[in-house]
C-alpha cells in the first residue's frame, strides 16, 4: 500500500508540477515528513527551478526529523545551510502561528509550497464508494409487472432511473480509478468508454 501510495504520487506530483508550478521558485515547508520519500520528489522539481529554495522539514519526533530529512534530501543538490529542521508539533495552533511568524522572517514574502504528505492526516485508504442499486428497477422492467400502455410513465421513469443510476455508477467507477491507480488520462478516457457499452 506504502509503495503504492508513493509510486502514484510521483506521477501525479509530476502532473501538478507541470501544469501549475514549473518555473515558479517556491520555498517548501513539509508538516510531518514521514519517510523523506515523497519530499525526494517534490525537492527535485522544486530546487531546479529555485536553486535557492529552503527545505523547512517539521515534525513533533526529532528521530522523524532526521530519518525524513536523510531519505527527502538523498541524491540531492540541496546545501546543508537550506535545510532548516523545526521540531514542533503543529496540531496545536499556537505552535502554528508561531511557525507562521518564524517563516515570515526567514523568506518574507517569497512564495510557499505547504504539504501535509507524510503526516497521518494526509494518508487515506482507498475509499469504495457505494453504488446505487438498480436490481429491483431491472427486476421490475423485465418481469412485465408493468403494463406498457397503463403504466407509460412510470414505465418511462423506470427506464429514466435506470439510465441515470448506471451514468453515476460509472462515474464513481472512473473516479475511484483516478483516485487510486497509476493510469494516464488516455487510459482511464479508454476505460470510461468501454463501461459505456
């Protein structure tokens, strides 16, 4: 699941990077730096297009601090000087106002990048969402307890609901797919397309 999680999210950092950041040099404060690993990936985008760019690691666990900042700065350009580790826990919001004061200090008013990636607030299981149910519309439609001509339009309500509860069904069928797997925009338009026949 970890592996996963990672995995996909190099991809879509990369997605987000391309379409919304690239080029702007932003600072990067990570609240709760987990395992180093997704901050690996946003630092290499990141510091390319700001040589200059302070890494603010924060965590509650100095053992976390220096595990993440170790893993997220592996391979990396990054100078000592422009990593700056800060031990806090930022569920308290005075520690976050104050953690707000110390970065206005230190980049005044250069842009930020925050993310929440590697705290336990950010990471979620896959959610199924449930599906609408359709079996007694079909069981109705098909068994003829309706007479065609009486019951036109409940009859043609029936097929209206059946139409609508299979398009939203569908939906959440792509969007689980965009939520959870790896596949590009051209292959989930495939697959839609196929749940459409």
């Amino acid at each position: 699941m970890i592996k996963e999680s990672i995995e996909s999210f190099r991809y879509r950092w990369h997605q987000i990077n391309a379409n919304n950041i690239k080029d702007q040099k932003y600072h990067y404060v990570s609240l709760g730096v987990g395992t180093g690993e997704k901050d690996q990936h946003i630092l290499s985008l990141l510091f390319n297009a700001n040589p200059d760019l302070l890494y603010f690691p924060v965590d509650m666990s100095s053992e976390m601090l220096r595990l993440g900042v170790q893993r997220a700065t592996r391979g990396s350009q990054l100078q000592g000087s422009h990593v700056l580790p800060i031990q806090v826990d930022f569920s308290i919001e005075r520690n976050v106002d104050e953690l707000r004061k110390l970065l206005d200090r230190v980049i005044n008013n250069s842009p930020v990048l925050f993310s929440l990636l590697g705290n336990t607030l950010a990471n979620f299981r896959p959610i199924v969402f449930p599906r609408l149910i359709i079996s007694v519309t079909e069981t109705a439609i098909a068994s003829d307890v309706f007479a065609e001509r009486q019951d036109r339009e409940l009859f043609s309500l029936l097929h209206q609901w059946r139409h609508t509860a299979n398009e939203f069904n569908r939906r959440l069928d792509i969007t689980e797919l965009r939520t959870f797997t790896n596949l590009s925009p051209q292959e989930i338009r495939s697959l839609y397309e196929a749940l459409q026949e």
